[in-house]
C-alpha cells in the first residue's frame, strides 16, 4: 500500500516538473534569470552531525598540529564540552 501511494506521489512529481521545465528552459535561454544573490561563505558550512572522529587524522595532517598550537596559545576559542555521566539514573 505505502509503496504503491509513494509511486503515485513520485510520478506526480515528474509530471508537474515535466509540465514546467520548458516554460522555465525558454526563460533561461532568452536570460531571463532571477537576479540571485551574492554567496557569503566559502563552501559548505559544516555541523556537529558532519564530523566523525576520522576527520582529525585528516586535519591533523595536513595542519600538521598548527591548529592544537593555534588553541593552546588562546588564538582560537572553542566551546566548552557537556559534560554526561554514564552512571546518572543507576
């Protein structure tokens, strides 16, 4: 059943963006194109979910330890760890 009501829903989808991708093609080829708007980052802005203990050979290496030296002498401030206590509720 759930298979069959997201197969319906996938299909639909297709069909709408078929329906609107030559209006929106023939807007782009005669340059009419929204003005967007200028990137203020340099790439992608990375989150706590993202990094995987694997990262910091990766970082380490190729900063060769620049970065710990960097916090060490207070030129990069990080936030202060949550401590958890495995044994709470025991």
């Amino acid at each position: 059943m759930l298979r069959t009501v997201c197969t319906i829903l996938a299909a639909r989808t297709v069909k709408a963006y078929a329906d609107e991708i030559s209006a929106l093609l023939g807007k782009a080829l005669q340059g009419d194109l929204p003005a967007g708007q200028p990137q203020k980052t340099s790439g992608k802005i990375w989150i706590g979910s993202d990094w995987r203990p694997e990262h910091l050979r990766l970082i380490y290496d190729t900063y060769e330890d620049r970065i710990s030296a960097a916090a060490l002498r207070g030129e990069i401030e990080g936030r202060v760890p949550t401590c958890v206590s495995l044994l709470k509720g025991c």
